[in-house]
C-alpha cells in the first residue's frame, strides 16, 4: 500500500487553512480573489498537474469573474493578474531556455561539472539575486501601466525599494510569522515576534527612504481611453503566444505609448458637487478657488491633469481672480465664469452678472432664467460634478450623473 503523498496532504491542508482565513477575513473581494487563484493552484498539485501555468490562471480569472464580473474593472484584479500572467509567462519562457541550452550541450558532448559545497551556496546565491531582479522587473513591468493608469503617478525606484525590503520579508518577517503562531499555545512566541518586528521596521524605513528620495513619485496625466486595452491585448498576446508571433503584441503596447505621449484634453473648467469647488486650467497648470475646501475632488483633478502641486499651491496661481465669497475667469474662448459662494445674494446681483457668453454658478442661487448660462442650487444638486469642455465658441458642459444612469444598474440606466 503506498503512502499519502505529502506533497498532496500540504496541498490539502493549505486549501483548508485558505478557506478558514477566507472565513475569519469576512471574504473581502481581494481575498476572495487571492483565495480562488491559490485554490486553482493547490487543486492542480492534487491531480498531479502544474500549480502555476497559464491555463490555471486562466481558470482562476474565469471563476472571479464569474462570481463577481465588475471584479474586471477593478484595479486590484488588474493589476494582480497582469503581475501573475507575467511572471508565469517570464519564468517559463527562462525554463524553456534553459532546457534548450542543456539539450543543446548533450548532444554536443558536453558534460555538467558538479560544483564544490563553495560553489552551490554561490549558485544559490546567484539565482536568489537573479529571481528578485528578475521578478521585480518583470512584475513591475506588467504593473507599472495600470498603476499609472489609474493613480497617475509612477515610481522609478520600485527596484531599489524592492531589492532592500523583500530579502527581510522572505528572510526574518515571514518565517518569524509561522515560528510565533507555532510558539503562541506554549507562550514562547516573544523571540519570535521581535525578529518579525525588526523585519517590519525595516520594510518601512527603506520605504521611508525611498519615498524621500527625489523624482520617487512623479505625476503622469490622464491616459486616454483606449490606452489600457491596448496595453491588455498586447501583454495578454505576448505572454500566450509562443515563438516570434508573440512579438507582436508589442506593437499594441507601443501603440499605447504612443497615444499617452499625447494625454487626452483635459476639461478647461472642472465644478464639484455643489459648486463648493471651481477649478480653471490657467498659464501654470489648475487653479482652484479655495486652499482647503473639497480637499479630495482637489486632489483627483490635480493628479488627473498629471500635476504634483498641492491644493494650497494650486489656489495660489494665476488664472482665477478671487474675492470674498466669489470668484471669476476669463476662459480661452472670450467666455467668462462667474462663481458666487455667499448665501447672502445683494438685489440685482444675479442680473448684474448674467450677461451672454457667461458661465454664472451660483450655490445657493435661486432658479433664473438670463442671457447666461445659469448653474444655481437646483441645477448643481441636479447634475453633480460637471466638467466645461471649450468648443469653438461656446461651452459644453459634462454632468457627471449623466455618466452614471447609462449603468444598466442605475434609476433610468439602460
């Protein structure tokens, strides 16, 4: 009778200890996600087959999406399966080689010399250094687009910070990790959860550092839309396609490049919610008319306009002339803007400012019907956020909850 393969009863044991912290974690989407990948994997050792391929992840990818489909719009599930496909797709593509180059020195006669007890730890050491390298390169290559996609920043120092910290996670955190939880039943796990802590410092003071160091985050503009499917299709061509054909899917990342060298227009005239923020593209980027107000809206349109200013900076460039209580501009086309924040309106005030070609927003003004174009509180509660876009000779504006009622899940959507 032949013994219980111990490689299959770790895999077993791994899906149970998966599924009870999938449980204890309140099954988040991220850990949903992370439990299904590992799931297909530990599945595949039990019947003898690859953990990590292409086709596993495949199948991953199906089973998350299939319980939860807006899972593909999600940053998360973007950027861990493009981390994942390539490093699976990398390191195959290493073992290939490496097996031709043996092959290739069999039948040439050639003979492997066994190294010295020396010369495997430095063999060892070697393909360590060459698996960080090579793995952060590879996962930062396939991650650093969505990352710049949706954050609108890139960090040039991500292999230094990695080559710094991971060695202490592999070496001192996690394995001090497993030795506290073994150690807690018999109150021994002090030694323990101090190396693991030393480790931790560690990770955050190389990020500290790096953080610190000049150029670590720099702002990137908005991409146009078709950007990310292009760099999907080609990655997704290079990594499953086998022999030359797989170059071809550089032709759609460089193609995407190509588009985010030219960043699509940015709106001329960007209104929070309730007009409680105005922001207009000046001579020196977007200026904002308050230091303090609506401080995340502040922020997404500063870091989708790839700029690195902060909100103070921002309300202290020219472009908008400011006063108590209001503030104007004269945009790029002659149109003026007019914003009054005060919910005293002296008499006369509003037919005062409604003149043609005015763009007057007003949040606590009553309904008027004038010569301008009129946003006062029942139109901003109406529309929400809402971009001014300059065409020609006039102005379009973009409210931001037309946008959201085209989702099928939305009142009116459909």
């Amino acid at each position: 009778m032949s013994g219980v393969s111990a490689k299959k009863a770790a895999a077993v044991a791994a899906l149970i200890a998966g599924l009870g912290y999938l449980m204890l974690s309140g099954a988040t989407v991220a850990t949903q996600r992370a439990f299904v990948m590992m799931a297909v994997a530990f599945t595949a050792v039990l019947f003898d087959r690859p953990a990590i391929t292409l086709r596993g992840l495949a199948l991953a990818a199906v089973v998350v999406l299939a319980i939860r489909p807006v899972s593909l719009m999600d940053v998360g599930f973007q950027m861990s399966f493009a981390a994942t496909a390539a490093l699976v797709a990398g390191y195959e593509e290493v073992r290939r080689r490496r097996q031709a180059r043996w092959a290739a020195a069999e039948q040439a006669g050639g003979r492997r010399r066994r190294a010295g007890r020396r010369g495997r730890m430095l063999r060892l050491a070697g393909l360590y250094l060459f698996g960080l390298i090579f793995t952060t390169i590879v996962a930062g290559s396939a991650t650093t687009p969505y990352a710049a996609y949706h954050f609108n920043r890139v960090t040039p120092y991500g292999l230094l910070a990695n080559l710094a910290a991971v060695p202490a996670m592999g070496l001192m955190i996690a394995p001090a990790a497993i030795a506290a939880g073994v150690l807690a039943p018999l109150g021994l796990e002090a030694p323990a959860l101090w190396l693991m802590g030393e480790g931790i410092d560690w990770v955050l003071d190389v990020a500290h550092w790096v953080a610190g160091l000049p150029g670590a985050a720099r702002p990137v503009p908005v991409a146009p839309a078709a950007v990310l499917p292009l760099i999907s299709l080609g990655g997704l061509w290079l990594f499953l396609w086998r022999g030359r054909w797989r170059l071809a899917g550089l032709v759609g990342i460089a193609a995407a490049l190509v588009l985010w060298a030219a960043p699509a227009p940015r709106p001329e005239v960007l209104i929070a919610p309730g007009g409680r923020l105005v922001g207009v593209l000046g001579p020196e980027g977007r200026a904002l008319d308050h230091r303090r107000a609506q401080s995340f809206a502040a922020r997404t349109w500063l870091r989708r306009d790839g700029d690195g200013a902060t909100q103070r900076e921002a309300a202290a460039r020219p472009g908008l002339t400011r006063g108590k209580g209001w503030s104007s501009a004269v945009l790029s086309n002659g149109w003026r803007l007019e914003v009054v924040h005060g919910r005293k309106i002296p008499p006369g005030r509003i037919e005062t400012l409604c003149r043609a070609r005015t763009l007057l927003v007003m949040r606590y003004g009553p309904v008027h019907d004038g010569p301008c174009r009129y946003l006062g509180r029942a139109a901003l509660a109406r529309l929400g956020a809402v971009a001014v876009i300059v065409e020609g000779d006039g102005l379009r504006l973009v409210p931001a909850r037309d946008r959201t009622r085209r989702r099928l899940w939305s009142r009116g959507g459909g």
